[in-house]
C-alpha cells in the first residue's frame, strides 16, 4: 500500500470526498447551529471551526515533491477522520433532539429532557 501513498489520484480523490463530506457537514450544521467540539486533527480548534479551504490549499499535490505529496495523504487522511468525527456527533445530537421530540409527547417535558441532555453531555464528553 506504500506505493498509493503521496499519489496525484489518491490526493485528487481525498480532497474531492473531503469537500463532499464537509458540504453536508455544513448543511447540517445551518439547520443545528455550531457543535462545540474539538477537533480531532487539531484539538486547540472547535472542529466547526476549521478553515477547511485553507487546509485544503495548504496540503495540495505538488509535482516532484514526494516527501511533502506524502505528508499532504495523510494529513488529508487524518482531516477525513476529523470530518467523520464530526458528522457522528451532529448526527448524534440530532437523533437525541428527535428522541426529545418524541420523549415530550410521551412523557413530562422536564424528564424528556433531563434523559435527553443526559445523552448529550455523555457523548460530548
């Protein structure tokens, strides 16, 4: 697998899926607001916070320079697994505000979401 790493189409590819999966990040985002989680690539950042444009200039394939086209992979590799963590914690807190929703027609409205913010709190921290 070595011989992949640093490769024009696998950097081409990583970054095309890095600004698919960040769209939807942000579309759903727009509908939630900002998720106050670190990032997992840069954890002194708020993960809503990364510049990912920038990120994606800055590690860009470049012709003859192989050192760098393989450290460019795999830090666009670990910018996906940072984009993943991310969509498993806004998806997270979605199905939790679907569960409260669902939890307030059932039950009272201050166990709804007591059980709710419960779940919250345990997969953000």
């Amino acid at each position: 697998m070595t011989h992949l790493l640093g490769r024009q189409d696998c950097v081409d590819s990583l970054r095309r899926d890095l600004t698919d999966i960040q769209g939807a990040v942000l579309d759903v985002l727009s509908c939630t607001g900002p998720v106050r989680f670190s990032s997992w690539k840069f954890p002194d950042k708020m993960s809503c916070n990364l510049d990912l444009a920038s990120l994606l200039e800055q590690y860009d394939f470049v012709e003859g320079e192989e050192e760098f086209n393989q450290h460019s992979h795999v830090v666009l590799l670990e910018l996906m697994i940072d984009r993943y963590g991310l969509t498993a914690i806004v998806l997270l807190l979605c199905h939790m505000m679907s569960l409260l929703t669902h939890m307030n027609r059932d039950v009272g409205s201050y166990s709804a979401l007591h059980i709710s913010l419960c779940f919250c709190t345990l997969a953000l921290d």
